[in-house]
C-alpha cells in the first residue's frame, strides 16, 4: 500500500519531468526502484500514442465545401462588429454611426427600418394627398366667387356706375387719386340731389293728400 | 501540439473581416487534433466527421464572439468540440457499463495463448480509454494523442496544472491495471 501511494507519487514526478523535457529513459534512471513499474506506463504511453489516427484529406475538403458552401458568416455582421469600438469613440448618435448602423444592421432591424420608412413615405404621400384636396377646394372656390360678383355687378348696372367710380383702380399717379375724389364727391352730389328731389315729390304728393283729407272733413261738418 | 497563438489570433480576426482563406487555414490546423480528440471519445469515423464539420460550423457562426482575452484560439475549438461530445451522448442515452463489465466482455473473448493482433490491443486500449471518467478521458487524449502540454490541458480545462498531472497519474494507474489484469502488460 505504502510502495502504491509512493508510486503514485513517482508518477506524478515522472509526468512533470516529461512535461520539462527529459526522455523516458533519462527517467527511469533516476527512479531506479521503481524501474519496472515506470517501465509498464511507459508501455502504456507508447500504446496510448499510437492510437493516433491521421483522418483522410479528402474529409478535410469535404468539410470545407460543405461549410463554405452554407457561408454562415456575412460580412456585414464582421464590418459591424469590427467597427463597434470605433463607432462607440464616435458616439452612437453620430450622423457616420448611425450610417453605418444602417449598411451593417442586423438582417430583423433591416425588415423593421425598412417597413418603418415605408410607413413613413405612406403617411407623407397621404397627407400631401390632403393638403392639394384642400387647396383644390380653395382653388375652386376663387371662379365661383368671381362668377358671383360679376353676377352682382350687372344686376346693378343701373346704379353702378357710381359705385364702379367708387373702385377706382389706383395707379398710383397722385392726379388720377385727385380726380378719382372728384368724381366720387360728384356722384355723392348727384346722388344727393336724387335724394332730395324724391323727398320733395314725396313731401308735395302727402300735403295733396293731406289738403284733399280736411276738404272732405270740412263738407261733413257742414253737412251738419 | 504547440501552436503560434499570436498567427491563429491574426487569422481568426481575418476571418472576422470575411477572409475565406484565413478559415482554410485555421480549419486546417485544427482538423487532426479535433479529429483525434473527438474519435476517441465516441469511437465512430463517420459520426466524427459530422462533429468535426460542426464544430467549425459552429465556431464559424460565433467567430464574432472570440475576444482575445489571452485565450487560445484552441481552447475555443476544443470547448465546442467537448460541448458537442457532450450532446452528442446525452442523445444516444448511452448507459455507461461499468468497468467490471467490459473487462468481464473482453476476458471472454480473451485467450492467452491466442497471439494478440494489433488491431484487438488498439481496440482494447480504446475501450480502456473509453472507459475511463470523462475527465480522464480527456486528459489522456489531450496529452498522449494530441501532444498538448499541460498548460495548454489546464488552459482548456480551466483547472491548475498540478491538477491535471494528478488526472493522467490516476488515468494512467488505472490502464495499467487493466491491461495487466488482460495480461496485455
């Protein structure tokens, strides 16, 4: 038992020895008690050892093909990697990082960047949709309301005349203001005078009808 | 299995960048220690053609995740290739027989006096092998088919080095074992 637990211990020694560089033999002088015993794993090594397969070349290429074939690493997800530290000097909002995260992005956020720029360009096309109806509307609004006015105008030709004085276009010439007054106070006069001759007419038919009323009062109460 | 860690560092963030023949060159380097590693644990040629194929497919598909981190590329290849040893059993449920069984299995075939062929100690070693914890397993692999010091098994394994000298001494006594009680020793 004591002579098992002190090989164990010259084994040990022995594996470190190898490991350090000395040959077997080297070894098994050095531990000449245990000579046979050493002798029995070094059997055991040399049997392990040629246990040593050398697989066939042609599985080597086979792998390959078959791996290269399936080309498991894309070079976006390499650029990207390679570049993290880079992009985290830069920051992760700069204008460059955030291109780059654009090109090199993962292929999910690549589906949901590009279904979010969809929705994007979709809500921009509706609402320039919306903006032309409305102006459309404005658009069509603008003849009809011509059409009114011109409507307006000739129903009142009779008395446009002054009215249309009253618009008068401004040139901008100080003498064309001056008479464009003139003729405004001209027809102001004119209009004024219309009034009052109507008044006039007005105030002589009511005093004939007064003056007929106390006539026929007058006869009643004689009458009496 | 020495390998230049700072070249296979450059040729992994080459890979990163898209380069096809950086992957060449890297599954290259690895195919033979993968290939042995994994056809010594599940002992099927085909089957460890398909493991291998995945485990490049997969460290292809994680390349990004590699960090430097003073890890070796080959820890990374050899952590998926365990991973997937490990799957790999926990889909074939396989009921692990004890070691009195197949020692019991290979006795009855056994006749001393018949001259052993290479072929029935090669499997017979296999089946020892196989039979051993997984840990120990993995060890003796690493170290005796793959020739990796024992800083590169610690490295991979994530235990100390002394650690791992005390697996392949306790893997190593129970082989002996074995293979004396088959009188192949």
């Amino acid at each position: 038992m004591k002579k098992e637990k002190n090989f164990e211990r010259i084994l040990i020694k022995t594996l470190e020895l190898l490991d350090e560089g000395k040959t077997f033999s080297q070894i098994l002088n050095d531990f000449p008690k245990y000579r046979k015993e050493l002798e029995e794993i070094y059997k055991i090594v040399e049997l392990i050892s040629s246990q040593k397969i050398t697989p066939d070349k042609k599985t080597l290429e086979n792998i390959i093909t078959t791996i290269n074939d399936k080309d498991i690493v894309t070079k976006e997800q390499s650029v990207r990697y390679l570049n993290r530290r880079e992009n985290f000097k830069k920051g992760r909002l700069s204008s460059t990082n955030n291109i780059n995260n654009l090109f090199f992005m993962k292929r999910n956020w690549k589906i949901i960047a590009s279904i979010g720029a969809l929705t994007l360009i979709a809500a921009v096309i509706v609402f320039v949709q919306i903006t032309k109806k409305s102006d459309n509307v404005n658009i069509v609004s603008v003849p009809e309301k011509e059409s009114i006015a011109n409507n307006e105008t000739q129903s009142t030709a009779g008395k446009t005349q002054s009215e249309k004085e009253k618009f008068a276009v401004a040139t901008g010439n100080i003498d064309d203001a001056a008479s464009a007054i003139i003729n405004d106070a001209v027809s102001e006069i004119s209009q004024l005078e219309k009034d009052i001759n109507e008044d006039t007419a007005l105030l002589s038919l009511e005093s004939e009808e007064l003056n007929g009323l106390l006539q026929d009062q007058y006869s009643n109460e004689n009458d009496f | 299995m020495k390998e230049n860690t700072e070249n296979l560092k450059f040729l992994i963030e080459s890979v990163k960048k898209g380069d096809k023949n950086a992957f060449n060159i890297l599954y290259k380097t690895y195919f033979t220690p993968l290939f042995r590693y994994i056809y010594l644990r599940i002992n099927s040629k085909t089957e460890t053609e398909d493991l291998v194929q995945e485990v490049f497919l997969r460290v292809l598909k994680n390349i990004n995740k590699f960090e430097d981190r003073n890890k070796s590329p080959l820890n990374y290849f050899f952590t998926i290739a365990r991973n997937l040893i490990i799957d790999y059993w926990k889909k074939k449920k396989e009921i692990s027989i004890n070691n009195e069984e197949i020692l019991k299995a290979i006795h009855n075939n056994f006749n001393p006096h018949q001259i052993i062929q290479e072929k029935e100690i090669n499997e017979i070693i296999k089946k020892s092998i196989k039979n051993l914890p997984t840990d120990q397993q993995e060890v003796i692999i690493l170290k005796f088919i793959n020739d990796m010091t024992n800083k590169e098994i610690a490295n991979l394994m994530d235990r100390s080095e002394e650690a791992v000298r005390q697996l392949q001494c306790r893997a190593l006594k129970k082989l002996r074992q074995t293979l004396k009680e088959l009188k192949i020793l």
